[in-house]
C-alpha cells in the first residue's frame, strides 16, 4: 500500500447511512452553517441514556420507561394514568432517541433534507451525542428572534457533530430512495442492497469491499453507438478486461462505473480512457485533485472514511485554489483526449460544495455558564 494509494477513501458495510429530516427541513441551514444534526427529544439527557448503556440495559422500551417516569413526573399523574395519545407519542420518541444515540455511530453518512426535499445535505458523522447548553440554544434563539441570525435555529439539544461534504440534488440520489421525498421520520436508516449506490455520492472513485470503483460521467448518455461501446472496452489489453467490470446507467446524461481488483488497474484504467493522469513524484494528480475537491487535501492522509472523519475541521474550500492551478498545469492534450472527449467521458462529483451562510453563523459553544443549563430547554 502506497501514499497514492492510501488517498482513495475506503468504504465497508459497517458504514451506514441515514435520513434524518431537522423537522420536514426546517432547520436545514441550521444544521449545515452549525456542522451538526439533532433531535428534538430534550426531556432524556445523553448522560441518563450512557446510564443505560453502563447498565447493558439498552433497548427501546428502557428509554420508553424513562420517557414514560418523566412525563409522569412533570404532569403529577401516576404511569397508569398516561393518555393514550401520549403513550404512542413518547414511544415513537424513543425510537428515534435510541436509533440517534446508539445505533448511529462515528463514519456513518447522513442524508438531511432541505424544505419540499428538493435538495439534500451529505455529511458524515464526527463526534459522539451530547446535550448542547440550554444558555446557548436560548441565546440562537433569540438571536433569530432579532434578525441576527436569519434561518430558523432548532431548539434541539441532543446533538452530533458532523462534517458535510456536499449539496445532493433529489434527481441524483438512486431511484432506491425515491420513498425519502414523501418520508415523516425524524430518523430513518437508508438501507439499499447496492450500497455502492449511496457510496457514489461521496466520491466518484473509492474502495468498497476490497474492489475499486471508477464512476465517469459521459454527457452522452444513452446514446452511445456500438462502436463507441467497442473502442471502449478494447482501450486496455484482453488480459487486463478480465479483471475489470464494467456497470452502466446511461440514462441522458448517465454514468459509467468501472470496478477493479487493485490500485495499478485504476490508473490503467484512467489513462486507456483517456481520463486525465499525471504522474509526477509519485502523485495522481487528477486523482487527488477530485479528492481533494471534496474533503480537503490535509483529510485524505488519513485512511479511511472513520480515521478521516476524525480530523475534518478544515474546510475542503482551503486548498480549492491550489487544486484548481494543478489541474490547469495540465497540458490539453492531457485534460482532453480522444476518446474520453468523444465519448463526453469525465470524473465528476456529485452534488455541490457546501456553501455556509459564514456572516449569519454564531459559534455554539459560548463560554456561558448558568444555572439555567440544567434545566431542561
């Protein structure tokens, strides 16, 4: 395993990926200018919840029987006694308490929904579920109230840290999830059975499952000739074929994904097509100038999408301009050649940068201290 090899982000099915909606998209800005997702069951705080977990006693009907004690305590009525209403209400909370707090977890990838779901945030998560100060959540808030700040900010106090990697478009997520536009649960895991699919909206090249993927765009779509077909797959040698797949979604425009045993046939790969590579001390440099475009050239030293997520404080918009300047460097010839010009071949990333609002964002961890932050927001 070399340094090059070690830029490309390596996924596995440990990594999941979730909806979670920031109230039908309402807090949508709120989570990306303030890098976190939350939850608005307040009444049960992470500590009570780690209690559980000390305990081994983490299940949905314990944070159902905390919910229930709560509640019953705050309306001075006996459990027995609760409405059925609130019943099916705080038991609903508790499974998304649950799937928040314990079965989300570090490197998982989340899908939050602007308002009408017509565009989504990708992020991937970073840090553990905390409470956030009730004296900070109050002071956004009020903040909003006056105009300083101007999106609504949640009053959600059960947070994660995350780090967000781009703006999807609803027609780029895979036809598997079109159920999401229509979605009501605070949480809900997104489970398909091509996992790649999902991966294909972080990165266009990537290691899945010990396999590397190629996804190239081609502005031609489905109108690709048998011929072109052809010369496709004659640009490597007959022995180097048998090891490469080759998937198809050529659709207008679509996308092309080559899968490949290891790191040499990728670059083969790139450069029989015609997909611009340059070697040069050891670097690809349009392999890492794509990757570099998304997380951030300091985040891909690290291996893998959970050891990468662990440093992901800078922005990826810090090394934009040096990225862009290398790729100009590269002679045309090298940026468009024949056969990845006429077939309209690219690598291209899905979604947009993230944009953040930076002159309407306050931090959110003040230096405040009050006996209001034991109270419950």
């Amino acid at each position: 395993m070399n340094d090059v090899d070690d830029i490309v982000f390596k996924f596995n099915d440990k990594i999941n990926f979730w909806l979670i909606r920031a109230d039908g998209g309402k807090y949508y800005d709120d989570f990306v200018n303030n890098d976190y997702i939350g939850i608005r069951y307040n009444r049960i705080t992470v500590e009570e919840l780690n209690k559980l977990a000390d305990e081994n006693i983490i299940t949905v009907d314990a944070i159902k029987d905390l919910m229930f004690d709560q509640y019953a305590k705050e309306n001075q009525i006996s459990i027995d006694n609760l409405p059925v209403d609130s019943r099916r209400q705080l038991t609903v909370h508790a499974k998304q308490t649950y799937l928040f707090t314990f079965e989300m977890k570090i490197g998982d990838l989340v899908l939050t929904p602007a308002k009408k779901s017509y565009k989504f945030a990708l992020g991937v998560i970073v840090g553990e579920p905390y409470d956030e100060k009730a004296d900070v959540v109050q002071k956004r808030i009020k903040q909003m109230k006056n105009k300083d700040i101007v999106y609504p900010c949640s009053d959600y106090r059960k947070r994660r840290k995350v780090h967000w990697i781009s703006v999807i478009s609803r027609q780029d997520l895979p036809k598997e999830l079109a159920w999401i536009m229509n979605a009501h649960q605070a949480i809900a895991e997104l489970s398909i059975q091509d996992k790649s699919k999902l991966f294909n909206l972080v990165s266009p090249i990537y290691n899945y499952n010990h396999k590397y993927y190629l996804r190239v765009y081609t502005s031609r779509g489905g109108n690709l000739s048998m011929y072109d077909w052809s010369r496709l797959v004659s640009v490597l040698p007959e022995e180097e074929q048998k090891s490469i797949d080759l998937k198809a979604d050529v659709n207008s425009p679509g996308y092309l994904t080559f899968l490949m045993n290891n790191f040499h046939d990728l670059i083969n790969m790139c450069t029989a097509i015609g997909i611009p590579v340059a070697t040069s001390g050891g670097v690809i440099a349009v392999i890492k100038f794509t990757l570099e475009s998304i997380v951030g050239k300091d985040n891909l030293k690290e291996k893998g999408v959970i050891e990468w997520c662990q440093d992901v404080s800078r922005r990826h918009s810090d090394n934009k301009l040096e990225n862009e300047q290398k790729y100009k460097e590269l002679s045309v010839q090298e940026r468009e050649p024949t056969i990845a010009k006429k077939l309209g071949l690219k690598i291209k990333r899905t979604g947009k940068v993230i944009e953040k609002n930076d002159d309407t964002v306050v931090p959110l961890h003040l230096d405040v201290d009050s006996e209001t932050d034991k109270k419950e927001s």
